[in-house]
C-alpha cells in the first residue's frame, strides 16, 4: 500500500518533470525572441535590439505576443514624446512662415502616427490582421513629416533624426505582428 503510493508520487513527479522540459526546450528565449523579430527588420544599426533589450520587460517576455505589447507600448511612448518636442519647436517659431506650417503639418501627422500606434497595440489580442495594418500605417506619419519639412525648404535634424526613428517603430511592429 505504501510503496504503491509512493510509485504513483515517484511517477506524477516524473512525468511533471519531463512536461517542464518539454515546455523550456519548445518555448523561446526572450533574446531569441528579440533576434527573431531583429533580424526581420532588415535593420543593420540594431536600433531594432537595442531599443527593444533595453526594456526591463523584455526580459520576461515568453512570447511574440508579449514583445509586441512591449515594443507598440515604446512605439507610442516615443512618438509621443517626439510630437511634445515638436509641438514645443512649433511655440518658439509662432511667426508664420514655412517653419511653422511645416511643424504644424508634422504635429498633425504625428497626431495620426500615435492614433495607429495605439490602435496597433489594443489590436494584438482581438486582432492580428489590424494590427499589422496599423503598424503599417503609423510609419506614414514621419513620411510626411519629412515630406512637410523638405517641400518647405527647412532642414531641422533633430526632427530627421526622430522621424527615422519613429519609421524604425513602425517597421519593427509590422513585422513583429506578421509572427503572431
Ligand atoms: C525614442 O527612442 C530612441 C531609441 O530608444 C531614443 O534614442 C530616442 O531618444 C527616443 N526619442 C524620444 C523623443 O524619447
């Protein structure tokens, strides 16, 4: 009777242990994770790696899933920020002219640019297709802003550099929304 029991236990506690490194050997490092998605982006700076590793949640991400929330979550961080700075350049070049309409075109299109983000990121869990789409969509915005600045004739490289960016988020979210 005793030693019955403890054959059952001996025999749950083996076949509970082979599951688990079932389950690690099949499930992917959230490093390779980063590298799968990387490596897609056809990006040579490893913007792609650094900007997504140096997220403390990245390293708890267990799935594409997971790192799409982390990296569309950024995505609108950043392009937030970035239309702030804009808006601000916009306040201190309130003279009328082809500077401020220029800016006021790039805060318009970053408006949108962040609506997609966003959109992009509430769309993982209900609807990958969307949010392939979104992601897509979001990397029109510093398009235009560039667009914006150069028919006008103005050269502002602090807004080229952020535009490349935000262009950068917007292809690392199509493509990680392509694995889910
Ligand atoms: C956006 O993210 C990049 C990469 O992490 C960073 O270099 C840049 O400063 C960020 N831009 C803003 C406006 O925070």
């Amino acid at each position: 009777m005793h030693s019955l029991s403890h054959l059952l236990l001996l025999a749950t506690l083996l076949i509970l242990s082979l599951s688990i490194i079932h389950v690690k050997a099949r499930g992917k490092t959230p490093s390779q994770l980063v590298e799968e998605v990387c490596s897609r982006t056809g990006d040579t700076s490893s913007f792609c790696t650094k900007t997504l590793e140096s997220d403390p949640r990245t390293s708890s991400a267990r799935d594409f899933r997971a790192l799409a929330k982390i990296a569309l979550d950024l995505a609108v961080t950043n392009s937030t920020k970035t239309e702030a700075y804009i808006k601000n350049m916009l306040k201190k070049n309130a003279k009328p002219g082809k500077l401020k309409s220029a800016l006021e075109s790039c805060v318009a299109s970053y408006e949108e640019t962040i609506i997609s983000f966003r959109s992009a990121l509430v769309e993982i869990d209900e609807d990958k297709m969307s949010a392939n789409y979104d992601a897509k969509v979001a990397g029109d915005g510093p398009l235009q802003c560039d667009q914006a600045l150069e028919s006008a004739g103005v050269k502002v490289e602090s807004i080229s550099m952020a535009n490349q960016i935000t262009y950068r988020f917007s292809v690392i979210g199509v493509e990680i929304t392509d694995l889910l």
